[in-house]
C-alpha cells in the first residue's frame, strides 16, 4: 500500500517536500519514521529527541490517537515536521 508523506520544517532539509512510499500492510507511524530515519542516516529532527517531531496522518496530529503506534492505512498522507519548540 502507498502513503504519501510531506515533510516540513528542519524535516525538509532530511527528506524531499513530498515523496511516496509503498509500506506493508499494518505498517505504524512509528515504523514509518524508523524506516525514514535509517534512511537519511540519522534521525529526521537531527539532534532533537523523537518528541520534537510532530506527525499528522491525514491531518490529524497521532497523538491524538495511538501515537506512534497508530496504524497506516493506503492512501495516508503523513505529515512530519520538527516541533516549533523541541525539547
């Protein structure tokens, strides 16, 4: 199944604007973003810890619903970006 992600932010400097990826089935936010960090040889929010990155599946920010682990579903559109304010 395909997710399109658009990335935002000290996020764009890692990954391109928009990119599509084929993801399996049952495939998690926070599989998403592993998969994406070992990409760009790093992590996505550079030397922020993981909290800073804010991620939007469809337009709804995870937290408010199962984080990380909130499952992808194909045709998702997966916003990530670097916090305003990083801890």
């Amino acid at each position: 199944m395909d997710v399109t992600i658009r990335s935002y932010g000290d996020v764009r400097e890692r990954l391109d604007a928009t990119v599509v990826r084929s993801v399996d089935p049952g495939t998690t936010v926070g599989e998403l973003v592993d998969a994406l960090d070992a990409e760009v040889d790093g992590s996505l929010v550079g030397d922020h810890p993981r909290a800073a990155l804010l991620v939007l599946r469809n337009g709804t920010n995870v937290d408010h619903l199962d984080g990380f682990d909130t499952v992808l579903a194909d045709g998702d559109v997966v916003g990530l970006s670097g916090s305003a304010m990083p801890e």
